[in-house]
C-alpha cells in the first residue's frame, strides 16, 4: 500500500471536513469543522479521505486514527484498509476519540477484537438546553441566587450577539483575560486561549455563533458555540472577568437563552482532569457524558 497523504485541515477544507461529520452524526464536540481546524494547529491533526470517510491521524508518540466519520459501510471499508496499511508497517493499531456509539458499532463488525479505555478527563459534558436557561429547581437554586446578584450589582449589564462590528472587542477582553490569568506560563492555557483568539479572529469564516455581555459599556464576558449535530448545540468558549461576581453564571444563561433554544441539549465539553472546571460543570447537573476513548486491538502484535 502506498503512503496515505495526509494534510492539515484548512479554511477551504471547511465543506468537505463538514459534510463527512453530517453524514455521521455525533454529539461529540470534536465531530465540527471549527474544533478540527483551530486545534490541529496545536496538536498538529492532519486529515484524509479514505474509502470515502473522514479520517484524522495523530502522530504523537506513534501513529493513531480518530474513528472515521462517513456512512456505516465506507467506515467499515476504512478501518478494513487502516488495519491493512497499519499491518504493513509494522505498526499497532490504535482508533482515539471513540464514542459509545463507535465501539458498539467497531464491536459488532468485529466481535471480542478490540477493547476500549474511556478517559473520563475528555468527556463531554451534555445539559438539557431548557435547565440551561430557566435554571430551574432546588438543585440550581444556587445559580439563580448568582443570577439575580449579579443584576442587584450591576443594573445597567446588557447582552447581544457578537457581530463582526464587536467580535473585536471581545478579542481585547481575551488578551486582557490571558494577561490576568498567567496563560503565558501554562502552554495549555497558552494553546487553548489561542484557539481563543482564533474562533473570533475567524468567527464569520467559521460560521460561529455568540455572545456577549457588557457592564457600562465594557464587555466582560463572551461565548462561542456553534451546532455539533441537529439536535445539540456545543458551546467551545466561554470567558469573564473573574472579579465580575456572577459574570460567568451570566453568560451561561443568556448564551444559552438567546442562541441555544432551537436545540435540546447543550454539550459544554470536557474539563480535561481540572479539578476547578469538573467542579463547576458537575454543578449545573448534566443530564449525560458523551465518554470518549481509545480502542486497542486484543492479543494482536500489531
């Protein structure tokens, strides 16, 4: 078999990466063109169409593949051929980022082959959009307490959906943001804030959604998100001030209430192991995890 060629995701890849992740709906909040394209700059994902799939290798330490997104039978043609072309050159075959769904499906073409280890630090974390934005019940009766402090404390606040005329000022309040938080010491709060950067330097190419709250004028919290599949929104950034008591309980809700309501669910994403973020995730009570994790083949050298 010859070398696949892999490339990096591009801006004028953007309808051919989206219309492989449509055929194969996925509530994971890798499955969108956007989180593809801003995070293969870091973690240096290329792509290719085999077998008429989508398939994304990583490279670091050794070759592995994102399970491939396409219609049932060219995946299954797909992981045929990757087995094949892993077997050639000597090399393990690993699959990352599968989905419950995808290992049932990998498990039914090939009974007992593989096994699956789930990494609770990348799943994804899913709410019912109308919890969201009513916050309604005891169990979220503390953020309403810091919903209505924060309108106690700052009655002029306002919300509005970002735009290309103030996509720019959300831009200054991240680097102002950045600065506060020591992202220039932590390069994977370095890397996610210049994903940051990105999603509103693009977010007319990418096709996103936002918005934004200000306080006199300022603005002092943003969000970005975009639909992962017809029935799930995925929010892909969130960021405030904070010294801004109950700027990000705000941002939350109103996101959600202005942006997010022709959806069921909202995924928020992982917390990546963070002790803080876990926390604070756990607290608005998701109604599922989208668990991901990495599918090994059992008593195979290769």
């Amino acid at each position: 078999m010859e070398e696949i060629q892999f490339k990096r995701p591009e801006l004028e890849d953007k309808e051919i990466i989206s219309s492989y992740f449509a055929s194969a709906p996925s509530r994971s909040c890798e499955r969108t063109f956007a989180n593809s394209y801003l995070w293969s700059r870091h973690y240096h994902v290329k792509y290719a169409v085999i077998e008429d799939s989508l398939v994304f290798q990583d490279d670091d330490p050794s070759p592995a593949f994102a399970y491939p997104a396409g219609k049932p039978a060219a995946v299954k043609r797909a992981l045929d051929f990757l087995m094949e072309y892993c077997n050639e050159r000597g090399w393990k075959f690993k699959l990352y980022n599968l989905t419950e769904e995808n290992f049932a499906q990998l498990d039914g073409w090939y009974p007992g082959q593989f096994q699956i280890e789930y990494n609770r630090d990348y799943a994804d974390y899913v709410y019912e959009t109308e919890k969201l934005a009513t916050l309604a019940g005891k169990k979220l009766h503390g953020k309403r307490n810091h919903i209505n402090k924060f309108k106690q404390i700052y009655p002029d606040w306002s919300y509005e959906p970002i735009d290309e005329k103030n996509a720019e000022e959300c831009f200054q309040m991240a680097l102002e943001w950045r600065n506060l938080n020591g992202c220039e010491d932590d390069p994977e709060k370095n890397a996610e804030m210049c994903v940051t950067l990105n999603f509103l330097r693009l977010f007319r190419e990418l096709g996103m959604k936002g918005g934004l709250i200000r306080i006199e004028g300022r603005v002092v919290a943003f969000s970005i998100g975009e639909e992962v599949c017809e029935d799930t929104f995925v929010v892909h950034i969130e960021k405030a001030f904070p010294d801004i008591q109950g700027a990000y309980p705000m941002i939350n809700q109103q996101f959600v209430l202005h942006e997010c309501m022709d959806y069921k669910y909202v995924n928020r994403e992982e917390d990546t192991g963070a002790e803080g973020l876990r926390k604070a995730k756990l607290s608005y009570h998701p109604v599922f995890l989208v668990e991901k994790g990495i599918a090994t083949r059992i008593n195979s050298n290769r």
